[in-house]
C-alpha cells in the first residue's frame, strides 16, 4: 500500500479533519466520526465524546482492524467497528468520514441500490449509490450490514446507513471529503426532487415572528430551568401540519429529542383569553417534560433543553428530521425504526450520553 499516513501525521490530520467538516455543515458536536488507516493492521480514529473542536493529537486512538483492540486509557469511537470493515475489505482506502450530513441521511430511509448516472458524480463516488441494512448505532449487527454492503459493491465509495448517516472512504482526507461533498449534493437533488422547495421560506414575516415570540413567552413562564427556542424553518412548519409526528425515521431524532412529541394547537392566540393563555401552558409544560420538542400547530415547534448549545442541537436534528419525514411521506418503501429500538435509544442517550456531555 502506497499512501498510508504514518502515525503522527494520521493524528494531525483527524485534528484538521474534524475542524474542516464542521467548516462544511457535515459534523457537528461530537456526532460522526473520522479515522486513517496507519498500517495493513491499524488505524487511528476520533475518541467518543469529545467535541472536535477540543481534539488534540494525542487524543487520537490506535485500533487493530482484527479485534478492534485498542491502546491507551481513551476510549475510540463507538462505531469503530464499521471503521475496520471498511479498511478490512477495501485496501485501497486509508480515509474515513462516518457522518450525519442531511440530505444523505434523508435518503437513508429508503432502500437505495442504483447506479450513479452522473459521470462527474461517479469519478468521486464510484459507480453506484447503496445502502447497508439497519443495525442500532454501534452495534455488531451495523458492523456486519456494513460489511455485507461494502462486499457486495467494491467499487462504491460512500454507503448509506439506514436510518443512521453515511460512511464515506477515500485514498486521503481530501479525497474521502469529496466523496462526502458529493454524496451531499447528489442527495439533495433527488430529494429537493420531491420536496420541490420553493423560494427561501423560513417563516421570519412579522405575523409569524409575534405569534412566535407569544408562545415563547407563554413557554417561559411555565417552563422552568431549560432553554427555550422556537423552530419556524419552511419544513419544520410544514411538518407540525402534520398529523403523527412520532414516525420514528432517525437514530439521532429518537436520542436526542425524544420518542412521545406532542402537537400542540394554541389557536389564535391575539383572541385568546388569560384562562386559555394558562391551559396552553400547562400543556407545552406536560409535552416538553416527555421530550425536548413540542409540535405547535401550523407554527413550527418549540424546543427545551438544558443549554443553548442542546437547543441548537436540537433543531439542527429536527431540521433534518423535518426534510426526512416529508422525503417519505407517501412512500412505503422506507424503512422505519420499531417502537422497542427508539425507546432503548433515547434511554441510553439520556442516561449515559448527556451524563458524559455535562461531564466535559
């Protein structure tokens, strides 16, 4: 193998890696991961739970692909095991970028297996467009369904984890960047294909922004010890229309902001009187002590959480999740998570991820 990073090298480059993705809307927090291939034998990856922006090169794991073995006493990403497949099978890839970038993640829902028709698409991202299928975050069974995508097409460059994100493999950073840059862009192609946005709509009116604010305001005062903040963005409120909001679609949806999410229909509120102003309360109070979010009706949603950093989080994945939910409304070949894999996600998120978050 020619262009194997050598270690120290390998490290500084995760450092900037992480920093350029962010740079790039394609990672965020600590979501995703990155690693480099530093021998037949070896890579270096990102550790779990650290924010990118705190990553130094010594944080930087070493892992065997045999065993997945590592050194030292910082734990490596939990989804290493997807790393090693891919460096396991494809020897020509010495760059990994596993993350959650949108429209990609959109098209994960859906059993993708078609060829990449586009001639400049397909330099970069090889000759077809695959998704692996669905195993919950950092398990085996995400590794084996990787691995048997990965197998099956030798020549495809990024793959779709099903209702998860995308692993995307290059001969370098820069390389594995591209082949990420482009899955995103084809990916927003075929599903602004059926979303046909129209204009830049992201609610903003002065109508919208007092009934907001009214509501953020009612929030506030029955809503205690969280951050509060309003979503109106054009998917967003086109999904609060809707009539069942808990079609669990995302891994990341279901963790971070919650399995029961209510729909909350506040009415006129310039007509409403102080009585009904106080029931409406009680209400988001009741929805948002269940999950992070709460539907307002023809509005967009309100979100609670801990800090501001958590909110805007929140509605990064509430974005995305808006833009996935109405990719597959009205298709029934999507595949969606079950009640039992959404509820065992969130209570692990809850319990060990947001501990290990406030522990930073």
């Amino acid at each position: 193998m020619n262009n194997m990073y050598n270690e120290k090298i390998a490290r500084e480059t995760l450092v900037a890696a992480g920093l350029e993705l962010i740079r790039n809307n394609l990672i965020a927090r600590t979501w995703g991961n990155i690693s480099a291939r530093i021998s037949d034998d070896e890579f270096v990856i990102t550790p779990s739970g650290i924010p990118y922006e705190r990553l130094t090169p010594n944080m930087m794991v070493k892992v065997k692909i045999s065993d997945l073995s590592h050194e030292g006493d910082i734990k490596p990403s939990s989804e290493k095991g997807i790393h090693a497949k891919a460096y396991l099978h494809r020897k020509d890839v010495n760059f990994i970028i596993h993350t959650h970038q949108t429209y990609a993640t959109a098209l994960s829902v859906s059993y993708l297996d078609m060829d990449i028709e586009d001639a400049e698409l397909s330099m970069v991202l090889g000759n077809k467009l695959v998704t692996s299928k669905y195993g919950m975050p950092s398990t085996k069974k995400l590794a084996d369904n990787v691995e048997s995508a990965i197998v099956r097409n030798p020549k495809a460059n990024s793959i779709l984890l099903m209702n998860h994100g995308t692993l995307c493999m290059g001969e370098s950073f820069e390389a594995a960047l591209d082949v990420a840059g482009a899955l995103e862009e084809l990916a927003e192609k075929m599903v602004n294909r059926k979303l046909k946005p129209e204009g830049n709509d992201n609610g903003g009116n002065s109508e919208n922004d007092c009934e907001k604010n009214a509501i953020i305001d009612i929030a506030k005062e029955y809503v205690k010890g969280r951050f509060i903040t309003f979503d109106d963005s054009h998917y967003v409120r086109k999904l609060s229309s809707l009539i069942d909001n808990n079609t669990y679609l995302l891994d990341d949806y279901v963790q971070i902001a919650g399995t029961n999410i209510g729909t909350i229909d506040v009415g006129d509120l310039k007509q409403a009187s102080d009585a009904t102003k106080s029931a409406i309360g009680k209400e988001i109070k009741t929805a948002l002590n269940k999950s992070n979010i709460v539907f307002i009706k023809h509005v967009g949603a309100l979100i609670a959480a801990p800090t501001e950093d958590d909110a805007k989080a929140c509605g990064m994945i509430l974005d995305k999740y808006a833009i996935t939910r109405l990719y597959a409304a009205g298709n029934e070949a999507v595949h969606k998570l079950s009640s039992i894999d959404a509820v065992i996600q969130r209570f692990i998120y809850v319990k060990k991820y947001s501990k290990k978050a406030k522990d930073l």
